[in-house]
C-alpha cells in the first residue's frame, strides 16, 4: 500500500474516533478542517519510510506513529496562525483555522489534536506496551520543554532569540519525532536515527526561510514575510539567497551521511534526495539572474 494511502486512512480514522460520541459539533468539524485536507505528510512519510527501512514488522503501530506526529504538527500549526502569535490569516490556501472557526474554537481544536496523537498511541499499546511507551516518551520529548515545540514557541517571546535552540525546538523536534519514532515502531533503538531528523528539521527550515522570502502568499499558501514582521532571524538574511541554498545542500547531503546502518538504508537515501528535490526553491527570474 502507497505511504500516503497508509498515512490518510490512518489519519482519518483518527479524527473519527476524535469526533465521535456526543462531541460538539463545531469543534468536531474544526478538527477536521485543521487537518483535511492535508499539506505534504512529510513528517508521517519520513516515520513511515524509517519504520520500513527497520522491518514495519508492526504496521498498525507504525501508522499510529506517524498519525500522533501528523496531528500533534497540525495542532502546532492552529495554535501558531492564532492572533497571539502570528495572527495569519491563511494556511494551506484556505482561511486559518481561527479565521474560519473563532479564535476559541481554534484554540480547542489545537488541544483536542494533541491529546488525540497521545490517545491514538494509547489505542495501539496492547500490540507492544514497550514500543508504545517509547512512543509516547518521545512524543512527549518532541512537543513539550524543554527542547519539544513548544519550547520552540516560547523562543519567540524572549527579548534575545537563541536562533539554534530555537529551530531545533520549533521546527527541527518533529522531523528528529519523526525518524526515532519510525525506528522505535520497528523495534529499533531510536538514538541513532537522532541525527539524521535533525538534518532533515534544519533543511526544512532553511528552505522554510527561502521560500518565505522568494514566493508570493499565492504561491505558498500563507502569509509571507512573518519573519521579518516578527522581527526574528532566517536564514536568508543571515546567509543571502544563494548563502542559504548551498546551506541547504550541504545539510542534505550531510543527512544521506547520517542514515544508520538498516536493511532499507538505500531505500532511505533516496527519499532524503526526493526530499532535497521538494525542498529545494525554484528561484523566481529576477533572483536567478543575480
């Protein structure tokens, strides 16, 4: 079964069950507009294909992993649009979430997504009790303090931004979720596969940063600039456009270096270059030209 097929189902089930009951139904349809439809999957991907790469011999909690990432991520993204943060209008080409559905509701569906990833690890523990617990450990790791998203949130209310913690905690934390959790699915230790989600996070949010600064809000789908609005570091004014594309290459092949040794290691190396492929930006004429 195709990855994304494996990574809709499960993320549609998960949002039924959430929904389910005597629920209320405004926030049971804001759930599923936090989350449907979707943009690239890419953290479930990367859990997905790593779990793989090590066996999938427990396919069932292999998607839970990669559910719980896909919804604790969509939770980050609702509370991040929200008026007290970035206060964006957009997301995914469509009004955010508290544009669309009130700043309150918005402000639950964003608690209700993370406790649902918790609860859909909890579903899947009596295949694996030890498995699930790791899970749920380094879930718990990915998205709380001191180094999980949240943490990475807080960054941005310090009068002096640590820009290294800072992205290794908002954005880099999931993509490192995203490749121990897949191995630990498996039943492989998870601390090897640190590296290689950390290079992965850092590459993601150095392209983040380009894109942001090359494209229109058309073309990304949200508001652009909020970098520089919010008055915080990137990579494109610290290193230049073409400074932060050759950092972006380094960094991914710096990742193909890092994948551990597993029967699916080949298999991992080329979704790392699919990924460099996606990530890296097509440079708009004027900018090319430079």
């Amino acid at each position: 079964m195709p990855l994304k097929t494996r990574i809709e189902r499960a993320v549609s089930t998960a949002i039924s069950q959430a929904q389910g009951g005597a629920a209320p139904p405004k926030l049971a349809n804001a759930l599923d507009y936090a989350v449907n439809p979707g943009g690239a999957r890419i953290r479930p991907t990367i859990c997905l294909s790593v779990a793989l790469a090590c066996g999938d011999d427990q396919p069932a909690l292999s998607d839970a992993a990669a559910t719980a990432i896909e919804l604790i991520h969509c939770a980050s993204l609702v509370h991040d649009d929200m008026p007290c943060f970035d206060n964006a209008d957009t997301r995914r080409g469509k009004p955010s979430v508290h544009k669309a559905h009130g700043e309150a509701l918005a402000l639950l569906t964003g608690d209700s997504l993370i406790i649902a990833s918790f609860e859909v690890l909890v579903r899947e523990a009596a295949s694996d009790p030890g498995r699930a617990i790791e899970l749920m450990r380094i879930l718990g790791d990915s998205t709380g303090m001191p180094n999980g998203i949240c943490a990475g949130q807080g960054w941005e209310s310090e009068d002096k931004i640590d820009l290294s913690a800072y992205h290794r905690a908002k954005t880099g934390a999931l993509f490192v979720a995203a490749t121990r959790m897949g191995a630990a699915a498996a039943g492989h230790e998870s601390g090897p596969w640190t590296e290689l989600g950390a290079r992965i996070g850092e590459a993601f949010q150095v392209a983040d940063d380009l894109r942001d600064a090359l494209y229109d809000e058309a073309t990304l789908g949200k508001p652009i600039h909020q970098d520089e609005i919010n008055g915080r570091p990137n990579a494109v004014s610290e290193l230049g456009v073409r400074g932060a594309i050759r950092r972006l290459e380094d960094i991914l092949s710096g990742a193909i270096a890092s994948i551990p040794s597993c029967p699916g290691e080949a298999m991992l190396a080329d979704m790392v270059r699919k990924t460099a492929e996606r990530l890296t930006p097509v440079m708009p004429p004027v900018q090319a030209a430079e």
